[in-house]
C-alpha cells in the first residue's frame, strides 16, 4: 500500500512544511520528501509517528482497525469546515 499521498496531505492540513517535520521524525527533509512521493518504503512505527506529529490521529487509528481511511478524511473534512 502506498500512503504519499497521505502523508503529504495530512502534514500540508497540519500546517507544516517538510522541514518541520523531519525534524519532529529527527530525519532528512529529502526522507520527508522521498516518503511523501512513495520512493521509500515506510515502516509502521513511521507511519503511526508521522501521523501523531502532524496531529492526524483518526488516521491511525482508521489503519489499525482496517477503515477505509479516504472515508474517514472525508469525515474529518467535512467536521472541520462545519467547525470553522
């Protein structure tokens, strides 16, 4: 399975840059780069890492109980603009 484009949507809707994240992950803004664009594979404790440092919890938790994490975005989407 491939998550880059999930990786980078949830750290573009974090507000983060690459940078800032790789320095939460203590790595490269380039690993940054090379997860987001699918170049390297991503481990699991990387996965639930990134999404706990880009506040992205609903998407772990989506992956750990097998939901369909597009749904969930969805949801999360729609509850942020209704919110704001």
């Amino acid at each position: 399975m491939q998550f880059g484009s999930l990786l980078r949507k949830t750290r573009k809707a974090s507000g983060f840059s690459q940078e800032e994240v790789a320095e939460k992950l203590l790595v490269s803004r380039s690993t940054v780069s090379r997860l987001e664009n699918d170049e390297i594979e991503l481990k699991a404790v990387d996965l639930i890492r990134w999404f706990q440092v880009t506040q992205a919890p609903e998407i772990t938790v989506a992956l750990l109980v097998g939901l369909d994490v597009s749904a969930i975005q969805q949801i999360v989407s729609s509850l942020t603009q209704i919110i704001s």
